[in-house]
C-alpha cells in the first residue's frame, strides 16, 4: 500500500516534473541533475590519479605547477558541451556545483593534490560578469570548496581589462590575448599558499596560463590547475 508521503511526492512529479539536465527523462528524484543513464555516461578522464596525464601536458615548459586535472573529456555535440552550455548561457548553476563535486571528489581521492589551502576561480572580466550574472567558474569552486573543506577566494585575482573571445584564435593569438590582462588585490593573503586555479574548460591553456604565472610570482606559492573539461579534436 503507497504511503501518504508517496503519493503526495508522485502528485508533485505530476504537476512539477524533474527533468534530467542531460536528455531530459522525467522519471527522476527531485534532487537528482542527471539519470542513471547520463550519469554514467560521462566521459570521465581519470587524470587526477596520473602524472603527465594530458592536461598537465598542455602546460609542460610552459608553467610550473605541482598538479593538474580534467574531469570530463569535451567533444562537441556530447553531454559535457550541452552541459557547460546549460551552465553557462542559461542560468543553470547547479549543474556546476554537481560537477564541481564530481571534481573535488576526483581531486581528494587522488592523493596528488596535496594540503591545498586556498580555491581561485579564473576571474571574468567584470562586464562580462554583469551581463551574465555570474561567473561559472566561481559556480565550480563552490562545487569542489565543500569536497576539500577548502575556502574559495572569489576576488582576489582580478582580469584587468577586456579580452576578446578566444573561440577562433590560434595558439600565438590566444597568448597575445591575454597576456598581462590579470592582477591580484592582497599578493600577502596567497603568499606560502598551495593554490588550485580552477576553470570550466582547457584548450590550449593560454589564459589559465597567464592567470597562473601572476600567481606564481607570489613568493612561495605552490600552483595547482583544475577544470572540468579538456577539450580533444
């Protein structure tokens, strides 16, 4: 015999369906993003456990950081990229604090990422910011912060100025870019710090990487990098 409480949570399905984030099946628990299904559909890297896995890869001679992970393979017209599209473009912010989670439990269980002490999100400019209403990489942070009992530091490192979209621009353009376009209010609150720099997504690794060297030039800062998603050709 269906119990009071059932009924009434199958009414409110009814009336107030939830949707997959993914593929859009109604048949899920309300505090469920993803079904079954999608949820093991994710295409996991497994990074976090390797050294001189892919992502730490892109930044070898380039910048010197202690460790670095991507949790999702990026292919376009996949899961990942309609989900970074939810996250970003339309308002969806649980979706990054659920993979956010996903990340820092990845990061925790690895054992490579050691006594981090702070969490940065890669900064937007601050218009682009307000016309979106958020920064997604912020959204992320808070996602990993609670996995790893580690603070987040929203504004502490800042882009100084408008950069252009890096989506069609070559690896030397992307440099260019951003270069010089980040500055940190108080170096003194990161000085000594094991810091993870965090992002939604890495192609070449310009921008991380200029957000990443102002940070290493803070005496003592130990520099560890992790996003979502690495994306593949």
């Amino acid at each position: 015999m269906l119990s009071f409480a059932s009924l009434v949570e199958d009414a409110l399905h009814l009336f107030y369906p939830h949707f997959c984030k993914s593929c859009g099946y109604d048949n899920l628990k309300k505090e469920q993003l993803l079904c079954f299904h999608c949820l093991n559909s994710l295409p996991r890297t497994d990074f976090a456990k390797h050294p001189n896995n892919l992502t730490e890869r892109i930044f070898a001679g380039r910048l010197d950081i202690a460790a670095a992970h991507s949790e999702f393979y990026f292919s376009k017209g996949k899961i990942i990229q309609h989900l970074l599209h939810q996250l970003k473009y339309k308002g969806k912010k649980e979706i990054g604090v659920f993979l956010g989670g996903l990340l820092g439990e990845s990061i925790l269980k690895s054992g490579r990422f050691l006594n981090i002490d702070v969490i940065i999100p890669l900064p937007m400019f601050i218009d682009k910011e307000k016309k979106r209403g958020y920064n997604q990489s912020v959204i992320i942070a808070n996602g990993i912060s609670p996995i790893l009992k580690v603070p987040v530091l929203e504004n502490i490192v800042f882009r100084n100025r408008f950069t252009e979209t890096q989506t069609r621009k070559q690896r030397p353009e992307r440099w260019l870019n951003v270069e010089g376009s980040f500055d940190i209010k108080n170096e003194k609150l990161l000085e000594g710090k094991n810091i993870l720099l965090v992002d939604d997504i890495i192609t070449t690794g310009s921008t991380l990487e200029s957000c990443g060297r102002k940070i290493l030039k803070i005496p003592s800062t130990n520099l560890n990098i992790a996003t979502l998603a690495v994306a593949t050709k």
